[in-house]
C-alpha cells in the first residue's frame, strides 16, 4: 500500500516534507533549554516558551487559510525564510543576554511565522491522492504514511536538541533549526507538486464555507490530544526525577513516540469496511483503557511499560481524525483545518504542560498522569456523542495552476 503512496506523491517528496518539519519538533525544547541557560531563569524561558506555542496556535490556522486561498508555494516560502530569520534572531537575543520582553517578542514571531510544513504536506498528498482518483483506501494510507513521518519527526527532533546541548550549546540545534527551515522550507515550497495542487478557485477561495459541526469538536478533541501528550511529558519528567534518574525522561518519551509511529504505519492495514468512525470511537476506547495504568506506575521498568504500550493508541487516533476531517470539511478549507488540528495539538500540549508541571510538583506525578487519563476520556466522549457525515460529493478540489 505504501508503494502507491509514494508512486503518488514521488519518493522526493517526503524526504523534503520530513526536513522541513523537523525544525518544529526542535524548536519549542530547543528554546526552553537556551534561554534558561543564557538567561539562568526558568521563568523567563517558560515565558519565552510559551510565546512560541502561542504563536503557532494562533498564526497556524491562519496561514492554511492562505494556502487555501492563493496556492502552497509563496505561502510556505515566506513563512519558511521569515520563520529561519525569528529562529536565528532568538538565539542572537538569548546569547547577547536580551531583556525578557524582547525574548517573549521574539518567541512569538518564531512560532507565529512557523511555515506550517506538516500540514500543508498532508494536504498536499491527500489532494494529489484525489487528484488520481484514488480511493478511499489509499487516502487512508497517505494520512498513516503522513502521521508516521510527524511521529518520527516529534521523536527525532527533541532527541537532536538534547545531543546538540549535551555536546555543544542548546543554540547549535536552533541554528540547525533555522538552516533547515531556510533551505528544506524553501524546497518543499518549489516541489513541483506545489504548482500541480494549486490554490482553489478564486472564487472558492472567497467563499467561506460553513463548516459542518463536527469539524469543531475534531478541533477540540485534536486540544484534547495535544493536553494527553503534555501531561504525559510532565509526568514522566516527573517521575524520573523521582527515582533519580531525570536523564531517562527523553528515552521514555521517545520509546513511545517509535511505538506510536509504527501503530501508524500499520493503521493502513485496517480493512477498508472499518469506518472511520468506527475506528475513531476504538481508539479513544484504546487511549481510556491504556492511560489507567500512567496512574499506578512507581518504578522505570512500569513506566517504559506502561508509556509504551499506550503509544499504540496515540498515532491511530491522531491519523483517523485527520482522515474525518479530510472527508468532511469543503475542499476549499482542508489546509486552514488541517493547519487547525495541528496548532491544536501544540496549543493544548503547552497548556497542560504548564497546569500538569504544577500539579506534579505538589502532588506527585500522578497527578500530572491523572490529566492524560481525562482527556482520554474526554476524547471518548466526543468519539462516540458526535456524528460525522462525508461531505457529497467527495470529490477533489477545483484547481488553478500556479505560476511558477
């Protein structure tokens, strides 16, 4: 099935869409160790921090509805060189030791100015997908193969940031960062598959659809991920300081993100006569049932376990709600709403980061553990009280040409 994939969308492709993305997954860890490091503050670097996440939670949705409207390539190259100079000029503040307020500033237009690569990638197979009369099937095998390659690239990229401050200097990854937004950036933004998608219809472009109902709760449940993810980092962070052994944080962390992306890549197994709904209610029963145990772990081993093995239902959940979203929301709108999810996911990951740090620190990691289960739960109740139609026809968007 991945064959058909990659015969879709060319074997360049990915490889670009993985390095243009990478510097998302390093910057929000990569900006919190330099700037407490320069600033020998964790106060100011969670400021710093927290603007960047901000940003892009804001901006995101933003510059996908841009993409709708006038077409991928000039979108994502202006975010990707003006997202390189923000990263760049962040580290040049945290290293000259800058005022708070200027490293806040500066946190935001680096999240703010994110060229939003995952997303648009995404969009982009899935398009090229329709555009091919592709069936449902291999839709559902673009949206695994694209929420693996995310996977990967959430795991890959805070491991970088952690070698990079382990041997150098937290500013050498961002520097790294910024380089590879300014240059793999601008080549998934010159792909010639970004002229063969498009931008919609002028007249599309203008008409903002209504959306249907159930693309809201997507997004709050996409929140409601993100939250999981964030309480889950703070109590595994948590956790290991415990048993003295604060190192091991980033490896639990990492063992699920490889076990959540090969769930992903195996997501296009699934028989096509299970719907998507149907497999969107089983995950949500799947992350209930595996984020129990987070409750009760007191040792490494019990956490690698237990961490692990709830990675089974991280990217299957993730991919089925992007694939209901592909299937529901006018064409003319699928990259502001895919842009949607994902800020999403770094929106209510920040938060719960910052409530879950808290409540661990006063009143033990379960605490921190005791959120993921509730957003669990709060995603089954979603899962299986929301109803989800495709839109008629499912049919590829109008197109017009970009020049190149």
């Amino acid at each position: 099935m991945y064959r058909d994939v990659i015969a879709l969308i060319g074997p360049l492709l990915p490889v670009v869409s993985f390095l243009g993305r990478l510097p998302t997954a390093m910057c929000q860890l990569g900006s919190l160790l330099l700037v407490a490091e320069t600033s020998g503050s964790l106060t100011t670097a969670g400021l710093a921090g927290g603007a960047l996440a901000a940003g892009q939670t804001v901006a995101g949705p933003l510059l996908g509805r841009a993409a709708d409207r006038h077409g991928q390539r000039g979108v994502v190259l202006v975010a990707s060189l003006a997202n390189a100079a923000a990263v760049a000029a962040l580290v040049a503040a945290a290293l000259a030791q800058a005022a708070t307020g200027w490293l806040v500033v500066l946190g935001a237009l680096a999240g703010a100015t994110v060229p939003q690569v995952g997303p648009l990638a995404r969009t982009r197979s899935v398009a090229l997908a329709r555009r091919a009369g592709a069936d449902d099937r291999t839709v559902g095998a673009v949206l695994s193969f694209e929420g693996t390659v995310d996977e990967v690239s959430f795991v890959l990229g805070p491991a970088l940031v952690g070698l990079a401050a382990a041997l150098a200097h937290p500013a050498a990854a961002l520097l790294v960062a910024s380089g590879l937004l300014a240059v793999c950036g601008t080549a998934f933004a010159l792909h010639p598959t970004a002229t063969k998608v498009g931008a919609v219809t002028a007249r599309a472009g203008r008409d903002r659809t209504k959306l249907p109902g159930a693309t809201h709760a997507l997004r709050v449940t996409m929140v409601l991920q993100g939250a999981m993810f964030g309480a889950s980092q703070a109590g595994i962070t948590a956790l290991t300081e415990r048993l003295g052994q604060p190192a091991q944080a980033g490896l639990v962390y990492a063992a699920m993100g490889v076990m959540s992306a090969a769930a992903g890549l195996a997501m296009a197994a699934v028989p096509s006569r299970i719907g998507l709904t149907v497999r969107w209610r089983a995950a949500t029963v799947a992350l209930v049932a595996l984020s129990v145990p987070l409750l009760f772990v007191d040792a490494l081993w019990s956490l690698y376990a237990a961490v692990v093995v709830l990675g089974v239902a991280y990217a299957p959940h993730l991919i089925t709600v992007f694939g209901l979203t592909e299937r529901i929301v006018p064409p003319g709108r699928l990259a502001e709403c895919m842009a949607f999810l994902t800020s999403g996911i770094v929106g209510g990951q920040a938060l719960a980061l910052a409530l879950s740090g808290r409540l661990a620190d006063t009143y033990g990691p379960a605490a921190a553990f005791a959120v993921a289960a509730a957003g669990a739960v709060a995603c089954a109740v979603l899962s299986w009280t929301v109803r989800t139609r495709p839109r008629t026809p499912a049919a590829p968007a109008p197109v017009v040409t970009e020049t190149a």
